[in-house]
C-alpha cells in the first residue's frame, strides 16, 4: 500500500510539473525595419509672384536639388 501511494504522489508530482510548464507561452516580436530617407544636401528655390490689375495673383515655385532634378508648382488665385 505504501508503495502505490508513492508511485501516485510520484505521478501527480511529474504530470503537474508537466501541466505547468505546457501554459508558459513566450511572444517574441521583432522591432520593424528602420526607414532611412537620404535628402538632399542642397536645394536651390524660386519664387515669383504676379500681381495682376484685375485682382488675380499668380504664384510659381521652381525648386531645383543639386543632382538637377527639378518641380515647378504653378497656382493662381482670383479674388
């Protein structure tokens, strides 16, 4: 009898210790990718505003980086 009792205390000892370490879960997460943006080291800028007689203002911006790429934005507004 001293014998089974034990065998099952021995059991219950390992298949609890077995219980436990089956409900520990490890998340791991990787950090995301690093985005590296590389600007310009010089960039030249126009300006040229237009004030017409009937009350429209015209405005251009032409910026040109040190590669020669260039973007002109033209707007005009009448009042």
């Amino acid at each position: 009898m001293r014998n089974h009792l034990i065998i099952v205390a021995s059991a219950l000892t390992l298949f609890s210790t077995a219980a436990v370490q089956a409900e520990t879960t490890v998340i791991k997460r990787d950090a995301p990718d690093t985005v590296v943006v590389d600007r310009p080291a010089s960039e030249s800028k126009s300006v040229t505003v237009k004030e017409h007689g009937d009350g429209c203002v015209s405005k251009t911006v032409r910026k040109e980086n040190d590669v020669g790429d260039s973007k002109t934005v033209h707007k005009e507004s009448c009042d």
